[in-house]
C-alpha cells in the first residue's frame, strides 16, 4: 500500500460541514497566533496508516499480556478457559468492545474538555464513514501536557487498566478486552509519539487538534 497516496486521498476528501466549520476556525486561530508571532507546524499522520499501527501493535501486547497471565496464574489455562467461553459470553464480550469504542472517544473529550478554555463546548464528536473510524477533537489550543493527557486517557483507562486487572485475577475476559481497547488506542499511541519526538526550542508552545486529519497542528515562538 502506497501510504503516500493514500495520505494525498485523505487529505482531497470531501469534507463535512462541520469539519469545513472547524477548519474555518482554524485559519482563524492560525491568523491570531501567527500575527502574534507563533509559527505553525503540522503534525498530522495518514489514517489508514493510524489504524494499520493499531494492528502492529496488538501483537507484542498480546504476547505481553499473556506471558504474564500464564506466569501469575499457571493453572489457567487456555484449554480451560475455551471449555468455560458460551456463545453468550462470546455475544457480551463483542457487545462491550462496540460499548467502550465510544466509551474511549468520551474519555478523549472529557480529559480535553478538563483542560480547554470552554470546557466540554469545546468538544465535538463525528464519525468517518470513509474509515469507518469515530472520532472526538477539540476547537481550541491546549498545551502539550494537556493534549497529550487527552490523547492517552482512553489507552490508560480502557487498556491497561483492564489488562493489569484480569491478569492480576485471572480474567481472561477482562484481559482480552483490554488488548482490544489497547489495539483500540493505537491511533493515539502513534499521534503521541510523534508529537513527543518532535523537538524545538520555542518556550511558548500550543496543540491544535486537527479538525480534518490524525494529528495535530503546533504553534510555537
């Protein structure tokens, strides 16, 4: 897969309404912080190329989760656990994952709506049907700390948290919903990383969630 012309197709797609509404402001704020001397810096990584390092990931998280589990609870086993799973407990688990995909994109808000300066007004939600991808972003600057609180909140609370936990108590459940909600946050991890890698030497910097993209735009001086 050429990601290149996948990332040049993502960003000549239609947009909505409100993601036109949203980049409008935008290039309002540009404007203000760039004729207040900020320089602005896109961060922004393709979403197919988001969503494929979420499957990456789910491989050492997987092989993670469960030599631990095995180490912590050598009497349960895989065998066993198969013979114990129904259909029903199979219908609950998936019905849960589709739960806490929206769960993960209301913890994004609220942690970012903590930190923006209108509080959870600041903060819409949509869906890419393009991707069949959600997604929650917020409509004003944040520093760095808060934006990056936001963007691991979900992987944090919805991961590995339930991972720790059922591998502490034996779930298996609970620890394979983990590594789905950590698969889940891939996305994040790897919008993270690279606002994190990114360097500079501006002592004032501030995060814009990109209203059409996976990433961020940084202003700085």
């Amino acid at each position: 897969m050429d990601m290149k012309n996948e990332f040049k197709k993502e960003k000549q797609r239609k947009l909505t309404p409100a993601e036109e509404r949203r980049m409008e402001r935008l290039d309002d704020i540009s404007a203000d912080l760039q004729g207040k001397g900020f320089r602005k810096v896109e961060r922004t990584v393709g979403i197919v190329k988001a969503n494929l390092i979420a499957g990456f990931i789910g491989v050492p998280a997987f092989i993670l989760g469960y030599v631990l589990f095995s180490l912590v609870n050598p009497q349960n086993t895989i065998v066993s656990s198969m013979k114990s799973s129904t259909p029903l407990v199979h219908l609950l688990f998936w019905g849960i994952f589709v739960i806490l995909i929206a769960v993960h994109e209301g913890i994004h808000g609220i942690t970012w709506g903590l930190f923006a300066k209108g509080g959870i007004k600041d903060i819409e939600f949509g869906f890419m049907k393009e991707y069949m991808t959600p997604y929650c972003t917020c409509k004003t600057v944040l520093t760095k700390k808060a934006y990056i609180w936001g963007a691991m909140m979900p992987l944090i609370v919805l991961g590995i948290v339930p991972s720790v936990v059922g591998i502490m108590v034996g779930s298996r459940f609970l620890l394979n919903m983990g590594i789905l909600m950590i698969i889940s946050a891939g996305g994040d991890i790897l919008l993270t990383y690279e606002l994190v890698k990114y360097k500079s030497e501006a002592k004032e910097k501030y995060i814009y969630d990109h209203p059409t993209q996976a990433g961020c735009v940084v202003f700085e001086k």
